[in-house]
C-alpha cells in the first residue's frame, strides 16, 4: 500500500477515535462506567499510537519544513 493511501487511512481512522472520544466524554454520564473506562481509555491509548505513527510517517515533511536551518546560522 502506498504511503499516501496509509496516511489517508490513518487520518480517517484518528478523526473516529477523536470523534469517538468527544462523544464518550459528552455522555459519560448516560454511560455505565465500565463501558466508559472501556470506550474512552481504549481510545486514548489508540490515539497516541495513531499520533506516534502519524508523525514518523511525517516525519521526512516535518523535518523539511520545520527543522531546516535558516541561512546564515
């Protein structure tokens, strides 16, 4: 699978988590807290892999863009 079609795939996918993770907050009291320990920690964690994974596919864009040294120093 290309780079591109991965990286589209992960943005979708981190947008539900995050979306997912919105809703589990806004009806933390409708849910039983089991299922809110379940739905929201399991999210969080998937996040912050998503995250990690998304920044090292990045990284070669961030370090361009970001990183680069200014001329002259």
């Amino acid at each position: 699978m290309k780079k591109s079609t991965q990286l589209k795939v992960l943005n979708v996918l981190l947008g539900l988590l995050m979306v997912s993770q919105a809703l589990s907050g806004f009806l933390h009291n409708e849910l039983s807290e089991e299922n809110f320990e379940h739905i929201h920690i399991a999210g969080a964690i998937l996040i912050i892999i998503g995250v990690i994974l998304h920044v090292v596919m990045n990284w070669g864009w961030a370090r361009t863009n970001y990183l680069k040294k200014q001329k002259g120093d």
